[in-house]
C-alpha cells in the first residue's frame, strides 16, 4: 500500500471511531430517558424511574414537586425543551365554601343572633314540622311548604326548627339538618338564586362525609362547573355524587330549610337593577324548580319550604307538578296565636320591669292584657311595641300607657283596608310619639328609606300609609 494510500485508511478509520462515539452517547442518553440506565444514574430516584413513561419515542415524565402533592407532568421533549404541565389537587369543599353564600346559612355569623321562637310559643307548629320530617311513613310526603303574610315568624320558626332538630343529634346518630339557605332581599348573595346549590351542595358534603371524595373529583375533573347553569350544578354537585355512594339506601334522611323564597328578587347574575313583578316571579318559580328537579332524583332529602302565600308560588306550588309530593300548611291556623303573644308580652314586660329595678314586678304592667287584646294575635304588632318602650333612655309605663290608651280615632282608610290595621296604626302612633324638635329629622331619615326601597311588603305599604297621616 502506497504511502498516500496508508495515510487515508488511518483518516477513514479516525472518522468511523468519532461516529461509533456520538452513537454510543445518543444511545446512553435515551436509555437513561427510557428508564433503561437508571440503576447507574444515582441522582434518579425510585419514584422517577416508576413515572418514566415511553411516548412514540419521546419521554413524557412524572415527578413530585418538592413539598407537593400534586404531579408536574413533563411534556415530549422538543429540541431539548419540555413543557412542564402543573395540575393541583384542589380541595372540592373548600373550592365550594369560596364560592358559597355562607351568610343565608341558618347559623352563619351573619345571621347572628338568629331569628327564633320566644320560649313557649309556636309549639304547635314546630312540633308538627319535626313531626313531619321524623315520619317514616310511605304516606309522607317529602316536601312541606309553610306559608303566611309578612309578620307571622316564619323564619323564626325555620330557624327554632333548625335548633331542635340539631339537639337531636346525638340521639339519632346524625345530624338531620342537611343544608339550609335564608334568602334575604337586601344582601347580594342571599336575594340571588346564583349561589343556591353551591350553598346547598357544600353543606351536604359537611353533613354527609362519604361525599367529600367525590365532590373532589368532580371539582377536579371540571373547576367550572360553578360558573355552569344551576340545572347542571344541581347535577354534578348534589345529584351525581350522592347517586355514586354505594351505600346510598343506608345514609339516613336528611333535611333541606328553604326560606323566604319570595325574598330572591334578583337575577342570576346579581344585577343591582330593579326587577319587575314578572322577573322576581320567574326567579322565585325557578328556585321552586329547582327543588321538584332535586327530588324527583329519589334522594335521602326532605324540602322544608316556607314563604309568604303570593299567587305565583301558591299556584305553581298547588300545579300537578308539586301537589302529589308537597304538604300545605298555613301558619295562621296552627296553634293559639293570642295565646302565643300572651307569652312573649308577659316575658318581656317582667324583663323589662326587672331592668327598671321594680320591686313587684308582676303588677307593675296593668295595661298587659289590653296589649294582648290590640295585638289581634299578630307577634310583630306585639313586638314592635315592646322594642318602642324598651328604651333605657325614655320612661317605658308611659310609652306604654300612651299607645294603648291615647291613640288617636281609628281611620277607616285604614282600618278597613288590611288585615293588619292595628300595626298600622301602632306606626303612626310611635311616630307622632316623637318629639317635635326631631320631627324634621324623622321626616327626612324615613323619606330617604322608602325612596331606597326596592320592593315594599305589606307591613312596608302600611307603614308609608302611616307616615302620609302622620306629617
């Protein structure tokens, strides 16, 4: 072999041993990526071996983040970069509390202290509402509306049912109280219905912890489904998941207090706007719906409904719809309601005496029974006479002498035209009561609050009637 010739051999074999060595370094790099070599890379743990996966000859690996439960996903590598995907394990009940109306809960701090019954009074009625609930007969039936005019404690009444119902705990070896919701028409997130299942579905998840994996995934799987349609909440949040449990027939039957539904008055999105008749109507037919479309799912629950009778919920509420699976009851033919007032009149005026330092307490009111009697059986009439006299400032026997003993002559524009004309004229008595160098300030504070106003109740419309005679 010529000299020339020896001098390429030497070059061509210098070129084939600088190839074989890239290749062998390629192949020890994707055996490594492959899991292959892991046993001789010491800075590769046990768990990254185990989360290496092959992909069409990429690597797609799956690691723990330091001091994190969640996974990074690292994506196909592409030109020496990977993408790195971070999916978070979210808590379901926690992602549900941040977007509940946690104030229309009946012991919310909110709410605090709660409406409830005076000690003695609406027995009657409370005993048959848990009555109700605790019947395990095939003849129940699984919703109960409780329905009477503004003034009659209906949310005091759901917030005592509530407290009792708790007490029995222990006893039955659960809490019975599901979930409550207290619409309220002066609070964003309690006159809305946009927060009615999130609500609902967060305290179920409390009351019945076999729901609590589920509810997780369900928020993992699809984080908006609270920003869906109430129909496909109700599905994925209440519905679905507690369909899921396989002990479904054991979980014991739970309740649901809805009050105050003809307090939702705005729509879905919280619109500060004013709404008219026909809107808060549909609003108040879609939360009733919602609760016919929640039972007629089978479930564990019973529906405690309580409103004032308005046509719209009385007629959709009586419709084929409701009329087989709801019970009635009119809050003003249960119990002895002068009796009730007797109660609560008697109760307050010996605190109030106490609080005087009266030495005979029981004989220091002599115009009790006359209270009683004006009162036509209504807690609000007595109630608001005893918050007038209740000042520590004026002279609680004469506040009281005067409202029972000079009024004015009843005004037959008035007296003849509600139910509750003795409240009525109560209003234009407590304010002709005040002083006539405040007279101008009460005028303009009251003037300001009816024009603020979005919608007047009954007792709202007498009370402007009462400050038109009044001026």
């Amino acid at each position: 072999m010529s000299m020339q010739g020896a001098k390429k051999g030497k070059a061509v074999e210098a070129y084939e041993r600088f190839i074989q060595s890239k290749r062998s370094s390629i192949t020890q790099a994707n055996a490594v990526g492959n899991g292959v070599m892991d046993n001789h890379n010491p800075g590769v743990s046990q768990q990254q071996k185990q989360g290496n996966l092959s992909m069409r000859g990429s690597t797609v690996t799956v690691h723990n983040q330091q001091h994190s439960n969640a996974p990074i996903v690292n994506g196909v590598v592409y030109g020496n970069v990977s993408n790195n995907v971070h999916r978070p394990n979210l808590d379901g009940l926690q992602v549900l509390y941040q977007h509940a109306a946690t104030g229309a809960m009946h012991d919310s701090d909110e709410r605090f202290p709660p409406p409830l019954c005076h000690p003695g009074t609406r027995e009657a009625v409370i005993r048959r509402i848990i009555g109700w609930y605790l019947d395990k007969s095939r003849r129940k039936k699984p919703i109960m509306w409780v329905y009477a005019p503004a003034g009659y404690g209906k949310t005091a009444v759901a917030g005592t049912v509530s407290e009792k119902l708790e007490a029995l705990t222990v006893k039955l070896g659960f809490c019975p109280v599901g979930a409550t919701f207290f619409f309220w028409r002066t609070s964003q997130e309690r006159n809305s219905p946009a927060r009615f299942i999130i609500t609902l579905a967060y305290q179920l998840v409390r009351s019945i912890p076999e729901l609590k994996i589920r509810i997780d995934e369900v928020i993992n799987t699809d984080p908006m489904v609270l920003k869906k349609a109430l129909q496909v909440q109700l599905m994925k949040l209440i519905v679905e998941p507690l369909k899921s449990l396989s002990n479904l027939k054991d979980i014991p039957n739970r309740l649901i207090i809805v009050d105050g539904i003809d307090e939702c008055i705005n729509s879905d999105r919280e619109s500060r706007l004013e709404k008219s008749d026909e809107d808060r109507e549909t609003i108040q037919l879609r939360v009733l719906n919602l609760i016919q479309h929640l039972h007629s799912h089978h479930l564990p629950l019973s529906f405690l409904i309580l409103s004032r009778p308005e046509a719209w919920i009385r007629r959709h509420l009586k419709s084929r719809l409701f009329c087989d699976v709801m019970e009635p009851l009119d809050l003003y033919k249960v119990g002895d309601h002068m009796n009730d007032v007797k109660v609560f009149v008697m109760a307050e005026l010996r605190r109030i005496a106490e609080d005087l330092g009266s030495e005979s307490v029981d004989a220091e009111w002599p115009e009790e029974e006359c209270l009683v009697q004006k009162s036509e059986g209504h807690m609000i009439y007595a109630a608001t006479v005893i918050r007038h006299i209740d000042d520590p400032y004026g002279n609680p026997r004469k506040l009281l002498r005067d409202i029972m003993y000079n009024s004015s002559a009843t005004r037959p524009d008035i007296s003849d035209s509600t139910p509750f004309s003795s409240l009525y004229e109560l209003y234009r008595q407590i304010m002709r009561s005040c002083p006539q160098r405040n007279r101008l300030v009460m005028i303009e504070v009251i003037e300001d609050v009816m024009a603020f106003q979005e919608e007047r109740t009954f007792v709202d419309e007498g009370f402007e009637k009462a400050f038109l005679c009044s001026r």
